[in-house]
C-alpha cells in the first residue's frame, strides 16, 4: 500500500473551542504528517461542493449553515493508509457514541444543537480525498 492524501477539517466547533491544536497534534502523533495547513471561513459555494453527496437530506441546509458559522481550518495529512486511519481516530459520526480514544469520543458530545458538531471531517475514500483536497487547496 502506497502513501495517501487525505482531506482533514477541523470544522467550527473544534476552532472555536481551541481544539485545532490539540486535534491536529493527535493526528501528527499517530505519524500522519502534514503537507496543507490553512485557516479560512467557508462560502457557501464552496460547501455546497464539498458536501454535494448529501444535497437534498433534511441535514443538508443545517449542516451548510454551521460550517459558515466560524473558521474552519483545512489540513491535507499524508502517510500510509491516512485515509482510513484518520477516519478510525475521527471516531464515529455521533460524538456521544464516537468510541472513547477517538477525536469525537473524547473532545465531543451532544450540545443538544445536532450531530452535525462533530469537530472534525475527514475524507471516506481516495477518490473523495482527491475530489476533496482539490476544492480547499484550489
Ligand atoms: P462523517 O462526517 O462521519 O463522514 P457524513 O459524511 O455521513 O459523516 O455526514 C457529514 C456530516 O453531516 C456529519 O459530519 C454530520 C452531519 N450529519 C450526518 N448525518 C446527520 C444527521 N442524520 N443529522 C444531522 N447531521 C448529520
Ligand atoms: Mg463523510
């Protein structure tokens, strides 16, 4: 298996609380290294891209509207298999279930708003990384 990209967002939630640093330590101290690193606040057009597989579900417009809510910072991590193993230390979806010793099950939980405060996206295959990279590092 050759080394991969992956797309990794620490979305407004994790920002604002001051988790950037401390997410992206634990991303680096599983030995994934960093090659993009930028703060930036979302447009709308360019959510709309990133998100385009869930156009049309009743989360859609919620979700479009937290992540223009505050900064976002974009990272691309590098290193073998980083796709897959980014999403096992992301934890699952929901922070309240999210597996203790994942970002989302120990940094997260409900804030009673909804799941889509889940601090963190990271890209699902490699076609999504590329798809993904390409619309945050343009
Ligand atoms: P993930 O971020 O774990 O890849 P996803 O791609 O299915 O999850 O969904 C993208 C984001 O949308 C997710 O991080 C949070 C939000 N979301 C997903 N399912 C949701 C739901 N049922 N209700 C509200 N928000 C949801
Ligand atoms: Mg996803």
């Amino acid at each position: 298996m050759s080394t991969e990209q992956t797309l990794v967002l620490v979305k407004p939630d994790g920002v604002s609380r001051g988790l950037t640093g401390t997410i992206l330590a634990r991303i680096e101290a599983k030995g994934y290294s960093i090659v993009e690193l930028r703060q930036l606040r979302a447009t709308r057009e360019l959510l709309e891209q990133h998100y385009a597989e869930h156009a049309g579900k009743p989360f859609f417009e919620p979700l479009v509207e937290f992540m223009l809510g505050g900064p976002i910072v974009a990272a691309v991590f590098e290193g073998q298999r980083v796709i897959e193993g980014f999403r096992s230390l992301a934890g699952s979806t929901e922070p309240t279930t999210a597996a203790p010793g994942t970002i989302r099950g120990d940094l997260g939980r409900d804030w009673g708003v909804s799941v889509q405060q889940n601090l963190v996206h990271g890209s699902d295959s490699a076609e999504s990384a590329e798809r993904e990279i390409g619309i945050w590092f343009a």
